[in-house]
C-alpha cells in the first residue's frame, strides 16, 4: 500500500475526463488480449511480458483515477507511475486475492506466493527474462528458456484478475469490458500447462 500512497502523494492529475479512463481500460483490454493470444501461440516470453505489462497499465489506471494536481512545488523524486516495482505492487491490492476464481486457479499457496513476490520485489526480473536474451552464470538464456508456459500462464491469470478488480466499474463502458475479461480468464484458465515455474 505503500506504493499506491506514494503515487497520490506525488500527485498530477492523470485524467481529463471519463472518457480517458475508458481509453485507459481499452488500452489494458488490448495488452490482455495480446498476452492471450501470446500464450495460445505457445511464445510464452512475449505472453508474460504483456502480462506483467498490463499489471503495470492497470494500476496506473486504477490509481490514476484518484491522482489530483498539487499546489506549490512539484513534486520531488521518482513518480511511482515510472516505477516498475511499484507499480506491480499498485496492481495487486488485497482485493484481488478475496477472489475466488484466481484463488482456484492458481491454487491459494501460488498465489500467495505471487501476491507477496509482487509487493516485496515485484516481477521486475521475470519481465526482463521475459523479453531479453542473456549470458548467465548458468549459460546464454533466452525467453524461452527463462519463462515456462505454467509461469506465462499465471501472469496471464494474475492480470487478467488484475484488471478486472481494479477498473470493472468505474463507468458504463468498463462493465462492459469486464464482461470481455471475465470471458477471457474462463478461457485461460482451462488451458492450463502441466509445466512447473521456471
């Protein structure tokens, strides 16, 4: 929680009108529909790297919504907005947890386990895995050596649940969209690889 009071606190507004925070949900919606179809084409890398990256878009929107403009100076330091870090912590609030559909998925000790990785070091290493290729202590690793279709598939879940407690609701056109995304984690998570995270 402490991320989402930092990003408050830096303040600027992030909105104009109700009509940036449906583009800002369709903009999520379309890196959702693009990790799927990543993860149904079996590139499992590219899959997780959109997921995590509409975690990050998710909660710039959510919390977006409450971001005014300050008096006085701006403000000092680094915008959590800019953070990836926090801005994995921002995406999983407890709420996204009390679901029991992501609970059943993943199974309740996985994720716990990627609701604590989120809020104490978050997905920063697993999105530079995701998309870049290395030379590591275990030799020359690339996306699709370093995330397995069970960890892509998770971050797909993760975001999709993500996404859909934290903007469903706001205006006419979310609902509608969550309609999508509901439609979207029941095809998901009757995919799951028998895989175990890398």
């Amino acid at each position: 929680m402490l991320s989402v009071e930092a990003a408050l606190a830096f303040g600027s507004r992030f909105y104009e009108k109700h009509e940036d925070f449906n583009a800002a949900i369709d903009h999520v919606f379309q890196l959702l529909t693009d990790a799927v179809l990543l993860l149904e084409s079996s590139s499992f890398g590219s899959a997780a790297f959109m997921a995590i990256t509409a975690l990050e878009e998710t909660s710039k929107a959510h919390v977006g919504t409450f971001r005014r403009d300050k008096e006085g100076p701006p403000a000092k330091g680094r915008d959590p907005f800019r953070d990836h870090r926090s801005k994995h912590s921002m995406a999983l609030l407890p709420t996204v947890l009390m679901s029991e559909r992501i609970m059943d998925a993943l199974g309740a000790d996985r994720a716990k386990a990627l609701d604590a990785q989120a809020h104490e070091t978050g997905f920063v290493s697993q999105r530079e895995a995701a998309l870049y290729c290395a030379l590591a202590d275990s030799g020359f690793v690339t996306p699709a050596s370093a995330i397995s279709p069970l960890q892509a598939w998770e971050f797909v879940l993760l975001a999709l649940e993500a996404a859909d407690d934290a903007l469903v609701g706001f205006t006419n056109h979310s609902l509608d969209v969550g309609q999508k995304i509901d439609a979207m984690f029941e095809r998901v998570r009757r995919q799951r690889p028998s895989t175990e995270p890398a």
